[in-house]
C-alpha cells in the first residue's frame, strides 16, 4: 500500500494502485519470525554424563511472503566448553502450509562452526526457505570432560538474527542497525544437579 499527501492537503491511501474509498482501511499485520530451542531426548531433570549424546531441535517460524526481501537471516549456536558438536550430524527441514516435511538439500544451505569460538552459523538461501512456512534444524553434541558439575549447567543459545528492512530496493540496502536477534536457550547439568 502507498500513502500520499496530495496538494488540497489530504491524504490518499492506495492498495495496488487503487485508491481507499471513503471509510475503506487496510490491516496492516506486522509478521516477525519465531525460534524455540528444545533438547528433544527424554532427560531425567536434565541431568546429562560425560559420553553422553544430546538431540537438538530448533524450530524457526518463517514468513514465507517476506523473507527474500530481507537481508539478513542467519542461525547461530554457540555450544558451551562442557558440549562438542557433532558436525555429521544437521538436518535441515522445510515444514510447509499442509505441515509436510521436507529434508533440504545440502546446496541450499551453507554450515560453518568456528572451534575457536565454539559457534554454528547457518545461512540458506531464502528463496527456499519461501517455500515453508516453519524450518526445522536438528544435530546433537556430547557431552566431554570439561562438563562442569555443578547447579549452573551448560546453557547452549541460539540466535536467529534477520533484519528489520523489507523494501523492493533491498538489495542496495545496507544499514546494519536495522536488525533484531531472538535467543533461546536449554542447559543441561552434570553430576545430578
């Protein structure tokens, strides 16, 4: 929709081009992308021991009719000292309108993990996230001998940061500051805490 001020010093309300008739409105509906974080293994309180596998799921909400015409969309986790992650072990999976699961394909998605700091990126390529409505990203990490054992735990946090601007020149758009990031997070505990 387009908002113009005309000369008599009204305002005009256009939807395609066609102006609103008298008493006429739009719904403006602000959609924002969601992420929730689970440990999908059945866990006694949790309490997880060294050797031990844990399963992850994050499941990203997605705006199919926007998410080309944003700039950035990108996944992290950052996995604390007490947990390796399992690089053979990611899947990602499209969820579409009729709640059908698809395994995308390895090459539209890129993956990196950094050692150093411990952090998996996932960028996909946005024209086939359009294609769902929900993204599903699974993988596992051990747990290692630098778990600690104690009642703080090992919290391991995701992020799904994406921008604020949706604009048909998004492409030349590069403001930075237009951007919000949502976390969630689980911790799993050692030694029976």
């Amino acid at each position: 929709f387009t908002v113009k001020s005309l000369a008599d010093g009204t305002t005009q309300v256009s939807v395609g081009g066609t102006p609103l008739a008298d008493g006429e409105g739009i719904t403006v509906v602000n959609e924002k992308p969601g992420l929730t974080k689970q440990i999908t293994d059945t866990l006694v309180s949790e309490s997880v021991v060294i050797g031990q596998e844990i399963n992850y799921k994050l499941t990203v909400d997605l705006i199919p009719d926007t998410i080309q015409r944003l700039n950035t969309f990108e996944i992290k986790d950052v996995f604390p000292t007490g947990l390796d992650y399992d690089t053979t072990s990611l899947v990602l999976k499209g969820i579409d309108v009729n709640s059908n699961e698809t395994i995308l394909e390895t090459s539209t998605y890129t993956t990196t993990f950094d050692a150093a700091t411990r952090t998996l990126v996932i960028n996909a390529e946005k024209a086939e996230l359009a294609k769902y409505e929900q993204l599903l990203v699974t993988y596992k990490a051990k747990v290692n001998n630098d778990a600690p054992a104690n009642d703080t735990g090992m919290k391991n946090t995701a992020t799904l940061e994406y921008s604020l601007i949706v604009d048909k020149n998004y492409d030349d758009v590069t403001n930075t500051e237009s951007a919000e990031t949502l976390t969630d997070n689980v911790t799993v505990f050692t030694g029976g805490f």
